[in-house]
C-alpha cells in the first residue's frame, strides 16, 4: 500500500472508529473500549505516516517539517484535517 493512501486511510478510520465508541461508550455498551482502542491504533498510524510522508518531501523548508511534525504529535486530530484538506497538497 503507498504511502499516501495509507495516510488518508487511517486518519479516516481511526476518526469514525473514535467516535462510535466513543457513542458505543455513553451508551455503555461492552464492545466500546475494543472500537476505540482500534481506533487509537489507526490514529497512531496516521500520525507515524504522516510524519514520515512530511519529513521525506523536499518541496517545504525544515521549519515547516518541525512544525507539521510537533502539531501531528501535539494536536493529531486538528493537524491532521489541516493536513489532509490544505496542507498535504503542498508537501506531497
């Protein structure tokens, strides 16, 4: 799988993954902490790729690199819709 399909995948499936068992969790249903450690996971995996994706590209300055790179490790989630929507089309 290339690097970039993995990047948009996992950043999606661990997003819904959280948010139904996070639903799943309020509604106290048992199969809830299994979803959202799946979806811990798949977010784990979309900050390790996308760092790895930013960090490779040559198009942006190493400023630009360190600052992706703290914001996924810092604010995963808002970093990553940043990065998946405006963002990623000037690094990729």
């Amino acid at each position: 799988m290339k690097l970039s399909t993995l990047v948009k995948t996992s950043y999606s499936f661990g997003i819904i993954a959280v948010l139904i068992g996070a639903l799943l969790k309020i509604q106290k249903i048992d199969a809830a902490g299994i979803l959202l450690t799946i979806g811990m996971i798949a977010t784990i995996v979309f900050i390790v790729t996308a760092i790895i994706e930013v960090n490779r590209s040559k198009q942006i300055s190493e400023k630009e690199k360190g600052l992706w790179t703290v914001s996924f490790i810092c604010f995963s989630g808002i970093a990553g819709l940043v990065y998946l929507f405006n963002g990623r089309k000037r690094v990729v």
